[in-house]
C-alpha cells in the first residue's frame, strides 16, 4: 500500500526544512527540537480531553520518578491502570512530549493512566530505564486502590523504546511480580543487537522519520558498547522463553524500520501461547500513533489500536 498522503505531506516539509539529523547533535539538542515538533507546535483543540490529571513523584533510591495520573471521565465504580513509557529513543521524550498519546489511552480504553518520567540515557544509562520502569509498575500495584482500583487490570503501555521497556518490564513482571493483565506494544523495538539483520531496517532506514543512523546513535547513548544484545532486559525478542505473558496488543506500521521485529515478537508471543491482537498498519511509519491532527488516516489506526487494547482491559 502506498504511504498515506497526509503523511508524506508532512514527512517533505521536514526534509524542506533541511533541519541537521538528530543523530548528529548532542542529545540536549535532539530533546529540544523532539519538544518543539511535539509540545511547542500542538494546537490547543488537538488536546484530549480527560477528566483530570495529576503531577505526582514515584518515590525511589534516586530521589523519585515523576508522573502524571490521568483520570478519564467514567461513571464506572472500578477502572483499569495502565503504567504509560514514553518513546524516544532512551535519550529524548518526556511526559509532556507524549502527553496526547496518554490523554488518548485514558480517555478511548477508559482507564487511569500513570504516565512515567524514567531517567534518560547517555546520563543514565541502561538498564536506568527498564530499573524505573518495573519500580513504578510496583508503586502502581501498591496504589491500586487510589488509581484504578481493579487490582486484575493493572497493565503497560508504552510506544517505540516505550514499547521496549514495556516488553521488559512484562517479562520481569513475569517472575517477580506484580501480576499484569496486558500489554500495549506499539510500534516496539524488540531486537537492539547491532548484528540484527531485518529487512525493513533496510527498506526503510530513510525517508521515514526514524531513520537508520538514529536508532544506531539512540543505541550507543542508551547501552554503549559494552551491553550484551542478548540480555532479555535489552532485546526482549532474545528471551530463553515468551510463554505466561499477559495478553498483549502489538502495533506495527508498514513504513518503519522497527516493523519486521515487531512483527516477529508477536510472532513469538503467539507460538508461546500467548493472546496477541497484532495489527500493521498499512501505509503508516514510526511514529503514526501521535500524528491524528495531521493525518486523518494515523488518527484512525489510533483509534483502532487503542480500541483492541480496551478489549483486552475490559472484556
């Protein structure tokens, strides 16, 4: 299928605009310029409308995770929480960069979204993240009874790297707790070994949004040279074994380099016994999961993602 015209559109003003590749500044740089395509350019009627947010701090060994709750407007006497990871590479992204992404999963799967601020490499370095990540899935299992209050539908979600950590943390979750009722991977990277061969990596390593040289520059502030690539914490798709999981809605897009090992991992997933809802999405790339206010088509694959994934949280 061909790529969505209301993305090309958008993807050929950025090449216009001959801004330097992220990959070759410094990782202050690349936060900066992902803030302004994300925060500083959004039009206040493209924000989602939720019923209430709150700015609170996961207590931890390093002074404290920050987040943000997001309450959706229910009539419902119990809700599921979803520990939202944003996306970025391990190096860029924040709460506020991914802010819509979280308003949309509270309020399309009616759920309390706990939306984490995990400390961000080159200063904090793997496994920084994934420690973050799996510490406030626990702090979300304590407070279950402030949040959501159905201690059975305590879930993850995460896009791109978010997506990553959230296989991660499943897997960590799987052994040594809390119980998790599902997944939300979208668009995720699975494989981080620098030996990975997949085809997309090739056939879309430019022109895409995410290309080529970012996920190896990405790669070295994340894990350095030293990480093993078939450490699970990293590669989740490297794992000895997938099997007892929770169910899990896995996002790919047609246009984007992470999409064969994506694809591959819900492949996994399913041959282990695991429930998978795995959908690529024709004609979109990396990244489609926030570009509703400029592609008509990104906003429907939204839609329907987030739709499989309230399936999973309240069937």
């Amino acid at each position: 299928m061909p790529l969505d015209p209301d993305i090309q559109t958008v993807l050929s003003a950025l090449a216009a605009a001959g801004a330097p590749p992220m990959s070759s500044g410094t990782p202050e740089a690349a936060r900066q310029a992902f803030r302004f395509m994300t925060v500083d350019l959004r039009r206040p009627e493209s924000v989602v409308a939720v019923k209430e947010t709150a700015d609170v701090t996961i207590p931890t060994e390093h002074g404290g995770i920050p987040a943000r709750i997001y309450r959706p407007d229910s009539a419902a006497e119990s809700l599921p929480t979803v520990v939202f990871i944003h996306g970025g590479g391990f190096v860029i992204g924040d709460i506020e960069t991914h802010d819509n992404q979280a308003r949309s999963i509270c309020a399309q799967a009616e759920a309390v979204v706990v939306s984490i601020d995990y400390r961000l490499a080159p200063e904090a370095p793997w496994p920084a993240a994934v420690e973050d990540a799996h510490v406030a899935v626990r702090w979300a299992a304590d407070s279950i009874d402030s949040l959501g209050g159905d201690a059975d539908r305590l879930a993850v979600a995460g896009d791109s790297a978010g997506g990553n950590l959230s296989a991660v943390v499943a897997l960590l979750c799987r052994e040594d707790g809390p119980r998790l009722a599902a997944q939300f991977l979208i668009y995720p990277a699975t494989d981080l070994g620098a030996d990975s061969e997949w085809q997309s990596r090739v056939d879309n390593a430019e022109g895409y949004f995410l290309t080529a040289d970012e996920m190896t520059w990405f790669l070295h502030n994340y894990a350095g040279e030293s990480a093993d690539a078939s450490d699970p914490r990293l590669s989740p798709l490297r794992a000895p074994s997938l099997a007892g999981l929770p169910p899990a809605v896995v996002v790919t897009a047609e246009f984007d380099p992470l999409r064969d090992e994506g694809n591959a991992y819900a492949d996994a997933l399913r041959e282990a016994g695991v429930r998978v809802d795995h959908k690529c999405y024709d004609g979109m790339i990396h990244g489609f999961f926030d570009m509703g206010p400029l592609s008509p088509g990104a906003q429907a694959a939204a839609e329907d993602a987030i739709a499989r994934f309230r399936s999973l949280l309240w069937d």
